[in-house]
C-alpha cells in the first residue's frame, strides 16, 4: 500500500483519490507516522476474524468452574 505525506497528499489529491476509487488504497502519513487510510468507499470491509481458532482449541467443560475455591479464599468466602 502507498503512503504519502500530507504535502503530497494536499498537491496530489485528485491524482490519489482517483487512483483509490479505482481500487488502489493509501495511507497519509506526517512525519513518517500513518495517520489515515484512504480506500473506495464500496471497498469490502477488513473480514472479521471470528472463529479463526475452530478446532485448534477446546474450552474444557468445568472452565466457568476453574478456580472459583482460589476466588473464594480471596474473598474469605468458603466453597
């Protein structure tokens, strides 16, 4: 992805924001840190990433249960 300063930016507006409608997002950066992206407004949204760990992790059945002896100590309650 491209980025640009805000100088550039501001003197090359059109050229950029014709070129991100055209599928070609960039990043407007000042003093070399990234401040803003620019992208088509119709441009799918960065997918979500629920799920990505499905079937590589198993909760175990008692997790809701897992240490509450230790939590009630702290608390001076007996379970």
């Amino acid at each position: 992805m491209n980025t640009v300063n805000i100088h550039e930016a501001k003197t090359q507006l059109s050229r950029l924001v014709d070129r991100a409608a055209r599928g070609e997002p960039f990043v407007i950066a000042r003093a070399g840190k990234p401040l803003v992206k620019v992208s088509p407004v119709d441009a799918p949204a960065q997918p979500k990433r629920l799920g990505f760990l499905k079937g590589e992790i198993e909760v175990p059945d008692d997790f809701d249960r897992m240490g509450e002896r230790e939590i009630a100590a702290l608390f001076g309650i007996g379970a």
